[in-house]
C-alpha cells in the first residue's frame, strides 16, 4: 500500500513541485533561525543543514531537551558541527522555540575563538 503511495506521489509533478518548494524555503528557514541564534551555517543543497558549533554534543544535548533532535557531525566526518534535517512547519516552530530556550546557554560560533573554531568540511571516503 505504501508503495503505491510512493509512486503515485513520484508521478505526480505538481506535488513534487510543492514538497521541494516547501524544503527549500523550510531549508532557508532552518539557517536563518541558527544564524540570528549566532551559529553559522554550511550552505546546503540538501534537506538537511551543518551547523557549525565548537561544542556538538552541547548543542545536540541542549535541543534535544527541547524535542528537537540533531546529528552530531563528528558521526558524520564533519566534526565541529551537527547535521540539522529541514523540518515541517511544526518542527520549524518547535526549533524556534528550542533556540529561543537555549539562548545563552550554549557557545555559538559567533562566540568562539574563529582561530581555533572547527571548520567542517566533508570527507569523501
């Protein structure tokens, strides 16, 4: 049954139309909250976003008290950063709500040293 869900949504170009105009302005969403939060961000093409931080599993940690789960990069090869999947509409409301009740609890990027602030890149292997 799925299946047949998933293809017939495939065939459908007018719905693959809405859903990557709904992750893409959903993807420009997600950075923008990190970046007036004070992290910088790694351009993306995908539906997902790194989020530079000199402190990953402060950061995971912190927002997952919020119900907003992360990845930690350095699981990834991107170390000094965590991998932030776009959301629905619901969960860009649940991240606003975690960055603004994080605030000043977490190191930002902005804060850290850019010397010695992790700079990630992705490792081809």
């Amino acid at each position: 049954m799925s299946s047949r869900a998933a293809l017939a949504a495939l065939a459908d170009r007018d719905h693959r139309a809405r859903v990557r105009e709904q992750t893409l302005a959903a993807r420009t969403t997600t950075a923008a909250m990190f970046e007036e939060a004070g992290y910088q961000t790694v351009p993306s093409q995908a539906n997902f976003i790194l989020v530079r931080t000199p402190d990953p599993g402060n950061l995971a940690d912190a927002l997952a008290v919020h119900g907003v789960s992360v990845r930690p990069g350095q699981a990834l090869g991107v170390p000094g950063a965590v991998r932030v999947s776009v959301p629905s509409q619901s969960g860009l409301a649940r991240l606003k709500q975690a960055l603004t009740g994080i605030g000043g609890q977490v190191e930002t990027t902005a804060a850290a040293d850019p010397a010695t602030a992790p700079t990630p890149s992705i490792q081809e292997g």
